[in-house]
C-alpha cells in the first residue's frame, strides 16, 4: 500500500502561505460580525467555512485527504486509471458548487449586493479548493505557474477570500450606515 505521505503542518510555510492563513481567519472574524438580522445566518455560515477552511490550510489537511485517497486508488489496483475518476469528480464538485450559489442567492434574494459578493466569493474559494484536493496534475501544473511572481495558487485562493473579506467589510460599513439612519429618524 502507498504510504500517505503527508506532513501535518502549513504546506508552504512561506510569507504567502501564511498570508493565506491570516486571510483566512481575518475573513472568518469580519465575517461573524458582519450581517443585518435577516442575512446574519449567511454570514455566521461564510465565517465558520472559512475559518474551516484557515485550520484546513495550516495543519494541511487537504493533502492529507488527497494522499488517501491516492492511496485508496494504489490498494484497489485502478491508481494508473484514476484521470476519468478525476474529471468526474472536479465536474461533481463545480457542479455542486454552481448548485450552491444558486441555492444560496435565491435563498438571499433580497439581501444587500455585498451579502451575494460574499456568497459567490465563498462558492468560488470552496470551488478551488475542492478542485485543488482532487489534485489532477493538468490542473496542479498550472497551479505552479507564476503571475507577477506568485504562483496562481496563491493568487486565485487569496482573490477568493479578499473578495469574501472585502463584502464583509462592505457589509458592515452598509450595516452601520443603515442603522445609524434608523436611529436619526426616531
């Protein structure tokens, strides 16, 4: 049986790395404290995901299951065959992630703009890194590649999240300007 080979701790431990981690957890805060009543479950859900996501990132967790079920691919003879396993599993993640965020803005319909931004931020991150746990290697190859010096790994999973963390702070700027015109027409 192939060994699991993966090393409990941040991944890359490098200035990227734990920027993605600070990201993650500072999102998860912004984000419990964002939301009027009537979206306020939205956001204590988006804040729990992403600090899910943060912890997932620093113990690295995803190896973890990506190097089992390689393995689980060595011990049942078909790990050579694995590609077409692969693609359905990435389409069933992004088709289940499209399914989401349209759950989720019907269900948030009415919500603020900075609430949906949120919403498709945080469908998108959780896209990435599903498909990133698949780890087909077309796609993990491209992941290496570089824009302006930092490997598109970083650069798509950090956009997700800053634009998760950037709604939130829209959200309570919005937030606090709305009730503040409450309060001034009592």
């Amino acid at each position: 049986m192939a060994s699991l080979n993966w090393i409990r701790g941040i991944e890359h431990p490098t200035f990227a790395g734990w920027l993605t981690v600070a990201l993650y957890l500072a999102t998860s805060l912004s984000c419990w404290r964002s939301g009027g009543e009537a979206e306020r479950c939205a956001w204590r859900s988006i804040a729990i995901l992403f600090l899910a996501l943060g912890v997932n990132k620093l113990l690295n967790l995803e190896t973890a299951l990506t190097a089992f079920g390689r393995a689980v691919a060595h011990l049942q003879g078909w790990y050579e065959r694995r590609q077409p396993v692969q693609m359905v599993l990435i389409g069933l993640a992004v088709m289940s992630c499209v399914f989401v965020v349209i759950t989720l803005l019907t269900w948030m319909r009415r919500a603020p703009i900075a609430t949906w931004l949120a919403l498709m931020g945080t469908t998108f991150t959780l896209t990435f890194v599903l498909i990133r746990a698949i780890s087909y290697h077309d796609v993990d190859r491209f992941l290496l590649e570089r824009i302006l010096g930092v490997p598109w790994n970083f650069a798509i999973e950090m956009g997700g999240i800053s634009v998760v963390l950037l709604a939130s702070q829209w959200r309570q700027a919005g937030h606090s300007k709305s009730t503040s015109a409450l309060r001034a027409h009592r």
